[in-house]
C-alpha cells in the first residue's frame, strides 16, 4: 500500500490543490477502436502502476503525500467526437487546467477524440507523477491493450521514500550537515528578496510544427557529419534563435531535463516517475557559428551528466520541504535566468503498425506551467518525423514572437552548414 510524502520535486510540480499542472501527451490513430476496450485497457494499466490507485492528501499532515485509495474510482474516459483536425488540440488545452480535485478520482484521465477512421487520444496527467517517458510508458500500454484487450500487464511495487534509492555507503550524516548548510543559505537568499506581485495572466498557448522524414534526416545527417548530438544542435539553434529575435534580452541559456532513470536503474522505463534532474546549458552571447557553439554544448553537457549524482540529488531535495512554498512563489514570480526549458525526448519507441490499427503520429507532451517564464520547448522523433512544441504565456513571451523564435531555430537546423 502506498503512502509516502510528496518528494521535494513533486511538490514543485503540484504547486497546490487550487493548481493544475497537468502534461497531455497525444496519439493520432487510424482504423477503428471499440469504447469496451478502452476500459479493459484503463483497467488494467491502474491496476498495474501505484499511483494511479493513489489519491494526494493535503490536509492530514504538514506536507502533502499520496496515499492509496482502496475505493478508487476507473480512469475516466472522455470522448469527443471529432470535427477538425485542431480538436485534438482544443481538448488538450482544456485538459491543462481540469483539476485532479475528486477524493477518489485517480490522478489521470484519458480522452479520445474519436472520427470515422481517425482518431486521436490523449492521456492527461498531473506532472507530479509523470515525467516523459512515463507519458510513452502509459501510451504504449493502451495502445497494446487496445489492440490485444487479452495482453496482461505486470505491476510493481511503489517505493516508499528516497531512502530507498541511497546506498549502502551514503553517509547520512555527513551529507544532512551540507543540507542545513544548503538549507541556511537558501533560507538566507529567500529572506532577501523582494517579494514580487508579477504574475503571468495572460493566455497560454502552444506552437506546433512536424517536420517531414527527409527534412528530419537533413537534421540527424548534419549532426552525424559534424560529430554534435541531436540535443546539442536543438540547444544552440533556440539560443542563437532568441538571441536574433530578442536581442539584449536574450539570456544565451537553456535548461535541460535529463532522464533519471539513467541514473538510478531501480527505477525502470516502464515505472512513474516524476524527478528529473536539470543541467544549465549556455552560449557566448553574440556568438553566431552554430555548429561551434553546438560542440561546445554537447562537451558541456557530457560534463555536467557525469558529475550529476542523482540519487544525493533526491535525498538532498528531501531537506528542503521548509522553503518549497518559497520556490514556488519565486518560480510564479521571477523572470529566471535562461530564455527556455528544452526537453528533447528523442526517438519514440511505439510501433507503427498493430493489428486492427496504425498510429499515424505522435505528437510531444504539452503541459500549461504557472511560472512567470514558461517558456518550454518539448520535442521528440517518432516515424523518421520529428516534432516541435513551443508552450508559453502571452504575458511573458507574446505568441507572434516566439513563432518568430521557433521558425528560426528551425531554419537554422535545417539551413546550416
């Protein structure tokens, strides 16, 4: 049975009971589906992961924690009839801000927007629980089911805290003197600063741009021949793209989740999981050769990951609960220091061809965040086509401009020699 205090991190992305901030990630299918299996689907993949039979109680002690709910309701499904192609979209957006807020409702809901031999479907999930790959890990297994309603599905056993992550040799003792060290230093820092009234209002919104198989290739081939990663070109085409478009206000720095799972192997592909850690990646500023500073980037990168210690990353976070409310409020309120969160999930492992349907295309996560910058670009490669999506606020970074910033990192990814 399930219950264990949010993780630091999980706080973060929960934020509060009155705010969703939830990722919808999106499969366009063609053929025909049968409403019967999706319910045997649904019904199995909870019974299969924790924390969807788990519900956040954030009344009963200090901080928030999920606990399972022995009485818990099925995933709902949501069916749309489909009219447009857009609809997929419109529906995603609604599913952005629906809170997760019934005392035995799960913490997921699914959506199929359903047309004569086309349909597309959709999970929609608190970022608390779901990282990505989690978001893969659930459409791969409704896709399975769907197409093999008889397919059984292992469950696992949820964790119970971090601790359970450390090994045997971590010295708690020495490492909770650096926390309250990191602990006075950010109590410190907060205490310092002024508390700021900006918030973003305006509308969010979303830019969407797939690219065709031959133009992806043009891509990867330029990566390949000039000895850069995928991600390293994505990093250094959106900085120098701000940098032509906002000038002096471009901050030359991205920040890039990695895949936790990378490092800490008990937490399988297959499991939800909702940490990951980031790595700062910046250009000079006014530098132009994109190919040099992608080098640089991926050298940088190459860095960071190999000194990243994760696991202490998770315990060390767990030390910070007493200011998570500050970090909320400073993330609602700061402008920050880079110009995007770049998340690039690479190459999407579901099948192309079941049984009694084909997926058509994958489209990346979109999530709405509360932050004053929520600037975040989630791109991922499914069927040789890689797929851009482009999340802010009209408050922070008006939708005309950054369709200008997305139109040029994308020329110069495709433009460069």
């Amino acid at each position: 049975m399930i219950k264990r205090k949010l993780m630091m991190v999980e706080r973060i992305m929960y934020v509060d009971p009155q705010t969703a901030v939830n990722c919808v990630f999106t499969a366009k299918i063609k053929g025909e589906l049968q409403e019967e299996n999706f319910r045997i689907a649904l019904k199995k993949i909870q019974q299969k992961h924790p924390l969807l039979r788990a519900v956040i109680d954030t009344k009963s002690e200090k901080y928030p924690f999920f606990i399972e709910e022995k009485e818990i309701a099925p995933i709902p499904l949501r069916i749309v009839e489909r009219k447009t192609d857009q609809d997929w979209l419109l529906e995603s957006q609604k599913e952005w801000r629906s809170l997760f807020e019934d005392e035995k409702q799960p913490l997921a809901r699914v959506v199929w927007v359903r047309g004569k031999n086309v349909s597309e479907i959709f999970w929609a999930i608190p970022h608390c629980i779901s990282d990505g790959t989690a978001g893969v890990t659930l459409m791969q297994e409704l896709l399975s089911i769907l197409d093999n309603p008889s397919l059984e599905l292992q469950p696992y056993q949820a964790f119970s805290s971090v601790n359970d992550f450390l090994p045997s040799n971590f010295n708690i003792k020495s490492k909770k003197y650096k926390a309250n060290l990191y602990l006075l230093f950010a109590r410190f820092f907060f205490l310092l600063q002024r508390k700021s009234k900006k918030r973003n209002l305006g509308q969010d919104y979303v830019l969407h741009r797939k690219l065709d198989s031959a133009t992806t290739s043009q891509i990867t081939d330029k990566c390949k021949a000039n000895g850069v990663s995928v991600h390293a070109l994505l990093c250094a085409a959106f900085m120098q793209a701000f940098q032509e478009i906002k000038g002096a206000e471009a901050k030359g720095k991205v920040i890039s989740p990695v895949d936790v799972r990378h490092f800490i192997p008990e937490i399988k592909q297959d499991h939800l999981f909702a940490f990951a850690p980031t790595v700062d990646l910046s250009m000079k500023k006014g530098s132009s050769d994109l190919l040099n500073n992608a080098r640089q980037i991926k050298n940088d990168l190459v860095q960071k990951i190999g000194k990243m210690e994760a696991r202490e990353l998770l315990w060390m976070g767990e030390q910070m609960h007493p200011i998570v409310d500050r970090m909320i409020s400073m993330l609602k309120s700061s402008n920050g220091g880079h110009d995007i969160t770049l998340s690039n999930m690479g190459r999407i492992n579901i099948p192309n061809d079941y049984k009694n349907f084909s997926v058509e295309s994958i489209i990346s996560p979109t999530v709405a965040f509360p932050w004053l910058n929520s600037n975040t670009l989630v791109t991922s490669t499914y069927n040789h086509q890689m797929d851009f999506i482009f999340l802010s606020n009209e408050d922070f970074l008006p939708k005309t401009e950054a369709a200008k910033i997305k139109d040029k990192a994308i020329e110069l990814l495709t433009t460069s020699a």
